[in-house]
C-alpha cells in the first residue's frame, strides 16, 4: 500500500499509545521519507523517535522520524510556560486571553501549530491528541462555583481583603479561559489557516465520544462522582470538535475532490470503545491530594471518626501516619491504557465487560487511520459518515479482554509471593465512579472472606455470616483496610448506636463543596453515599449481596433451549467468581437510584 504521495507525515502527539501505532503503521505500510514525531515535552518525544528509530532498524522502514515537542494549543512566546504562570502574571495572561478571543485576523502566525506545519511541511497530517480531554478538564465549572462564592462575598461586603482580591482575580482569569467552546473554535479556526497556507493532503484527526461510545448514564468518569459534568464537557467538545471539522471539510479552499488540485481531505476517525491497551504489569500508582494534584501513593493509617453533621472529603496525607511506620508503596499489578491511565485487574475487566465499554486495539485504529489517508473506503471516516462511522468495540479485543485478565491474575500471583509489600489488584479508583470502586471493593472482600469463587458457596451464606466474615477478614488483613481507605473509600459500619466510618485523608465522594467547607450529612445522605461510593459494612447492604449473587448465578445461559438468543445483556457471567466480571453484570442489569443501567445500546 506504498503512497508516493505522501513523503512526510506529521503525527502531533505521536508519543501516546495511538500516535506510536499511527506512526509504525505509517512507516510499514506508506512508506514515507519523514515522519515527525510532535508531542507535548521533550522527554516523550525523544524516547519516541528512540523507540521508532530502533523498530525501523530492526524492520528496514525507510522513514527518518524527527522529533517536534511543544503545546500547540498555545503561542510559540508562551511555550514552556504552565497556567498557574499565564494566570498569575498579568502580561502572560494578556498573550494568552488574546490567543483565544483576539479578531485579528493574523493571530494564527503566532500559534505553534501553525509554526509546526510551517517548519516541516507535511504531505499529511495526523492528530492523535486527545483534545477534549485537554480542554474539558480545565473544568469551568468549579471554577464558575469559586467565581461565584467570590463575586457574592464583593457585592455584600462591597470590597475584598488583598487576598481575596488576588484570588478572585485570577480565579476570573481562570474561568475566561478555560472555556471549552472559545477554545476549540479558535484550535480549528487556527487549523483551517493553516491547513489553507500549506500543501497537506491529508489530515485524519483520532477523535473521541467523550463516553467510549455510551450514554449519559456511563458509569464511569476520571473519579468523580457521577453524571460528571466535566465527563459530559468533553463528550461535547468531542462532538463540537467533530461538527467544526465537518465544516471545515467542506469550506472553500479546504476540499479535496477530482477536480482540485489543492486544499485538505479533511477526515476523522472516533473509537467508539476504550482504547487499550498499552502494556500489563506493576504500577507504582498515583493518587489525588488535598491540592488535586497526583503523586505515588503509599499505605496509611486510617483513623475512625463518629459521623456528626457534616464530613470534609479532603483532608492533607500530611495528616496521616504512615501504615506500620514507613512508606509502603500502593503497587499492584494492572493495565496502561494510556490516556484513559492505569486500571487494576477488577476495573480493566469491568470497563471491557461486554456491553459495557467494551475495547478496541491502538492497532485497529492505527490501520483504519492508514487506510483512509491511502483513500480506502473503510466506512469509519466520521466526517464522510457521522452514523456510521464510529470504531465498535472488536472481537479481537474481547478475546485478549480474557487473554489479558488471565495473565494479570498470573502476574498478580507471582507478585503477591514475591513482595513483601505487595498488594492485590482491586481498585484503585482511576476508573470510577466511587460506586465502582465500592462494588470491587465489596465483592472482592466477599471472595477472600467466603474463600471461595464457586457460587454456590456464596448464596447459601446468610446476610449475618457474610458480615461476619468480612469483618473477620479485614482484621486480619489490615493493610487492606489502610488500601481502601487512602485510595478514597470509606468504610461504613454501624455499632452500639452509632454510625460510623473508618476513613483516610481524602473522600472520593461527597466531592468536595468549592470553597473547601465540609458538606453537610444526614441519615439520608449517608444512604446516599453509601449507595454511591463507600463500602458498606452494615447487615443490609449484605442482604443486597446476597440477593445479587443468587440473580449472578442463576443467569448462565440456556443455549440448548434457546441458542444463540439465550445470549442477551443478562447472561455473560463467568463459572467463577471474578470480581470485575460480577460488577460487569451489576452495571449491565441493576438499575441505580436515578433509574438507569450502565449497559451498551446495541
């Protein structure tokens, strides 16, 4: 499929898990001079064109790839500089604010983008970034709720202390510029001036859904409670970004057809699925602070607090004691998805369970991108086909979903024998939503308390010795408890009267109130939660388990009766208990408080 049209290609965020397969992809199959290589830092993109350099050898591609790192969504006078500069400095402020909003018709030749196809001039271009996701998780509407706090405090007092002042002026200049719409309208309007000045073929952008091809009622975000209002924001700029580019396809000067011989075939390709995965092993894993930044996290001791009238979801790791006196590292063996980031065992097979989100390989849609820059008619070319062209998940990936999940359970066990500070494979929260991780949570504590993965074992348990079990279990498993609790999820019980939670720093859910203050809780809030994101210890919620693992195990599909139709939404389950594969079947067939299931529509 050698293209000697296309002698360099350009692959803007070419060091992520896509861009890496877009770029072996393109070197095996088009065979083109150059291929740059452009990413966010240097770091990343030297150790991909490292890494293409070395492949190439081994392979005999012909490509040289050239390495070109740096934001594009900003001015080259701003690169290298990070948005707490751009907001605390009134000039760098201004550069930005003027990137974004400024009607000069000539702003674009200050962008990096443009500069980039300028430097290199590319026969086609590929974007691997995942832009949504950098423009919706500037999150304007936390921001918008520290505005408000801020400008109802002026308006009654008619002034601000200094520092007051100060915040609410760079919380301003926050939210000015973390809107998603103004951005991505000047990316494309950017775009299109300097696809019109250039001589590229070709552009494909790899596009996303926003929710891997699910509803609204997706029961997964990057950890926050859900619907999350920040998940939807980008499932909007995915799709805006998409309408803009389906403009941009057919404006003057940027369409490609037989009787032109300039302007750009404007294409994209949209997973419909999560893309993964990357690689499987041990992961050091990071967790959110108090400050909401993410840093390797390690055991600590959880400390028990009798719930009053209100509970603060954040509280400083700095407040807590380390587990048994030193820093134990929350290792474990998981899943690199790349953006979507590292899963442990429980949430990889839960996020790939089928009808859930499914999964579809970085390499399909590497072959798909290829195709279409070589004019096949693949049918995935968003712009050409809106419905018809998203990636669905694929039978490739549901076989490697088992493949993958047996191999880790493989992994997991060498490592648990091996490690003295190993950790078993449970949740870690990077999936989300809390009720995920609580539903891995309490399954997997069933499993190890009842020992045992056959159902049977499971359902002629009562309520009272499941409880009794687990709280067995956990006492002698200490480090388990100190896991649960410093990734974010407490543990709920009820004793001699009183409610209780067993807890670490922060809460993944209530989320946190704007300015900081502690949330207000009652008898109904703690339903609430417990419910939605804390594990929940009391004699009800194993009556619930109870109940679940009797619908679980009388599931299995009748295929001599019924064939190929016994298979439906209710019937995938395993012969064994799995975790990941029991909370799968919960979000496919339990409807939650807001009357909805989490399950693919077909």
């Amino acid at each position: 499929m050698i293209d000697k049209k296309t002698k360099r290609v350009l692959i803007l965020g070419g060091g992520g898990m896509v861009g890496l397969q877009v770029a072996r992809e393109v070197a095996r199959r088009l065979e083109p001079e150059s291929i740059i290589i452009s990413g966010l830092t240097q770091k990343e993109v030297d150790e991909a064109v490292d890494l293409l350099g070395r492949e190439a050898k081994e392979e005999g591609w012909s490509a040289e790839f050239t390495p070109a790192w740096g934001d594009i969504f900003l001015p080259e006078s701003l690169q290298g500089r990070s948005r707490s500069e751009m907001v605390a400095d009134r000039e760098l402020f201004d550069q930005l604010f003027d990137d974004i909003f400024s009607s000069n018709p000539n702003t674009h030749r200050n962008s990096a983008l443009f500069k980039l196809i300028q430097r290199h001039r590319p026969d086609v271009i590929v974007d691997c970034i995942n832009t949504a996701t950098a423009i919706s998780y500037q999150d304007v509407f936390t921001t918008s709720h520290k505005v408000k706090i801020l400008l109802d405090r002026l308006e009654d007092r008619k002034t601000l202390p200094d520092q007051e002042l100060s915040t609410f002026v760079q919380s301003i200049r926050e939210l000015l510029i973390a809107q998603g719409v103004p951005q991505i309208v000047r990316h494309i309007l950017f775009l299109h001036r300097a696809l019109s000045e250039s001589s590229v073929r070709v552009f494909v952008k790899v596009g996303t859904t926003g929710t891997g091809g699910m509803g609204v009622n997706i029961p997964y975000t990057h950890s926050e409670d859900k619907p999350s209002t920040t998940l939807l924001s980008k499932s909007a700029i995915g799709f805006a970004h998409t309408g803009l580019l389906f403009l941009l396809a057919r404006t003057p000067g940027a369409v490609r057809d037989e009787r032109e011989t300039h302007g750009t075939l404007i294409k994209e390709v949209k997973p419909g699925a999560m893309i993964g995965f990357k690689r499987l092993g041990v992961n050091h894993v990071r967790l959110t602070g108090a400050d909401g930044r993410r840093s390797p996290g390690y055991l600590l001791e959880p400390r028990e607090e009798t719930l009053g009238d209100s509970v603060d979801p954040r509280s400083p790791f700095a407040g807590y004691s380390q587990m048994e006196g030193r820093q134990i590292p929350i290792r474990i063996v998981g899943a690199d998805t790349g953006e979507n980031g590292f899963f442990s065992i429980g949430e990889f097979m839960a996020i790939t369970y089928p009808r859930q989100m499914e999964a579809v390989t970085p390499e399909e849609v590497a072959r798909t991108v290829v195709l279409e820059i070589a004019g096949s008619a693949t049918g995935k070319d968003v712009i050409a086909a809106i419905d018809g062209a998203i990636t669905e998940p694929s039978y490739r990936a549901g076989l490697l979903r088992e493949q993958a999940s047996r191999e880790m359970e493989r992994l997991e066990k060498a490592f648990l024998e091996s490690d003295d500070d190993s950790l078993p494979s449970i949740a870690i929260g990077h999936l989300g939503p809390p009720r995920l991780s609580k539903l891995l949570i309490e399954s997997f504590l069933l499993r190890e308390s009842i020992g045992s993965t056959d159902f049977a074992d499971f359902t002629a348990a009562t309520p009272e010795e499941m409880q009794k079990r687990v709280e067995h279990w956990l006492k002698l498993h200490p480090r388990i408890t100190s896991l649960i609790t410093t990734i974010g999820i407490p543990l709920l019980r009820e004793k001699d009267g009183q409610t209780t939670i067993t807890r670490g720093p922060r809460l993944n859910i209530p989320v946190p109130a704007p300015g900081g203050s502690p949330i207000p809780i009652d008898r109904e809030a703690v339903d609430k939660y417990a419910h939605s994101g804390w594990v929940d210890l009391r004699l009800e919620n194993f009556r619930i388990w109870r109940e679940r693992l009797r619908k679980v195990a009388g599931s299995r599909p009748n295929i001599a009766d019924f064939g190929s139709a016994a298979f439906d939404r209710s019937k995938y389950i395993a012969d064994d208990f799995r975790p990941g594969d029991i909370v799968g079947w919960l979000l496919n067939n339990e409807i939650d408080a807001d009357g909805m299931v989490g399950h693919r529509v077909l």
